[in-house]
C-alpha cells in the first residue's frame, strides 16, 4: 500500500511541516487509487514510514478523516473510504444541484480576466496527452480543475467551501476513478466548452442546465458501469 509514497526526511522538518506533507502524500495516494479503497489505515505502519511521532500522523488522519476520504470504523480504525453505489449516485446528485447553480452565479459575476483563464485551463487540458490518447481526463487540482474555478467564480463563498473544501477531494477520487471511460473523455471536454461558451455569453439559465446535464451525464456513466459490473459478476446456481 504504502510503496507509492515517498517518505520525506523527519531532520528537514518541523512537526507541523511533516503532518503537512504526509497529509497531501497520503490524500493524493487516495484521490488516484495508489491506495485502494476500503484499505485499512495502520498508524503504527505509516509512522514507521514516515519516521514521525503519532501526534502529526494523527493530525493528518484527522484531516483526511474531515475530507472524508477516510471513515473511522468502530473496533476497526481507520479506512479508506468505499462509497457504495447508492451513496455514490447521492454525491452525483448533489454536484448536479449543486455546481449548476454555481455555474448559473458564475455566468453572472466571473470577470472577462477569469472567463479568459478558464478558455486557457481548457487549452492545457486539450495538450495533455493522456487526453489526446483518449485514455483519461486532465486531473490536476485547484486552479487547473475547470470545475474547481467555475466554483470559486461563483462569488458564494458558503458553495465553495462545501465544493471546494469538503466534497473537493471525496469528488475529485471518483471523477479520476471513471475519467477513463472509453469515449468520455473528449465528451466531457466537449461538454466543458458549450458551459464556457454559455458563461461567456453570461447564459446563466443555459450555464446551469448545461453543467447539470454534464454531470447527469458522469452520473449515467457511473451507473452503466455498476450495472456492467453486476451482469459480469458470476450468479449462484441454484439447486438442481
């Protein structure tokens, strides 16, 4: 589990440094499914690694914990998080209500300095050769996450912090999970310039309806997928 990660070295830094870094190493380990989900947590193992006391390694769990990308299981610890297929089309439902209003607020009020730097994030995602091979979708965070500035260009602070904050990295483990898709990659960029255009022509009716309809259909993807996943899955035999 733990080969992935680099262990930074514990004389370089300070204790809050180190909680630090171990929290981004381990919370990328789990958005790009280095480390399975369902995975337990072993504190004793990971301080090891790292070569930390418990007290940071717990700070970082903590925080982890807040993003909830681990869930702390009675008798159990800590693991990493397993959305079931029902709890997974929850969260889509949300995004869908929720980014589409803030896709209708940013129509409103982004700047033409800011719509102008979204057209470039969607230029970088058009090089980046996984997506030109038509095996993934750009992934990179913040700034780079046509979704993530959409949301900050909302100008609501209470939908960002829910957006960007909590849900980010639970959101962001899943979208990479099902980026690869066959055919959805350059679907969804499709559908991420028809949004731009929308907010460009400050559409907020037709912004909102479009990202909805964006991350319905991510939403559909995800269901064909469990429902293939269930028709491959070997069936009891009944008695004869």
């Amino acid at each position: 589990m733990l080969d992935t990660l680099e262990a930074p070295r514990p004389d370089q830094l300070d204790s809050g440094t180190l909680s630090e870094h171990v929290f981004r190493l381990i919370q990328a380990a789990i958005v790009k499914g280095d480390i399975a989900p369902g995975s337990k947590i072993s504190e004793p193992e990971l301080a090891r690694t790292y070569g930390i006391s418990r007290g940071p390694l717990r700070e970082a769990i903590h925080r982890l914990e807040g993003q909830k990308l681990l869930v702390r299981v009675p008798h159990v610890g800590a693991r990493v998080v397993s959305l079931s297929h029902a709890e997974l089309i929850e969260l889509y439902e949300i995004r869908e209500s929720l980014e589409g209003m803030a896709c209708r607020l940013a129509a409103e009020r982004m700047s033409e300095t800011e719509i102008d730097e979204l057209r470039r994030v969607l230029d970088t995602h058009e090089r980046d050769e996984a997506f030109k091979a038509g095996v993934g979708y750009y992934q990179q965070e913040g700034d780079f996450d046509f979704h993530y500035r959409i949301i900050q260009g909302s100008g609501n602070r209470t939908l960002s912090q829910m957006l960007c904050g909590e849900l980010y990295q639970l959101v962001r483990m899943y979208r990479i999970q099902f980026s690869a898709t066959p055919n959805r990659p350059h679907q969804a960029f499709a559908e991420h310039h028809r949004i731009l255009d929308a907010i460009a022509d400050r559409d907020g009716e037709l912004a909102e309806l479009l990202m909805r309809r964006h991350i319905g259909a991510s939403k559909r993807n995800i269901e064909r997928h469990y429902q293939t996943a269930q028709e491959q899955t070997p069936q009891p035999r009944g008695e004869a």
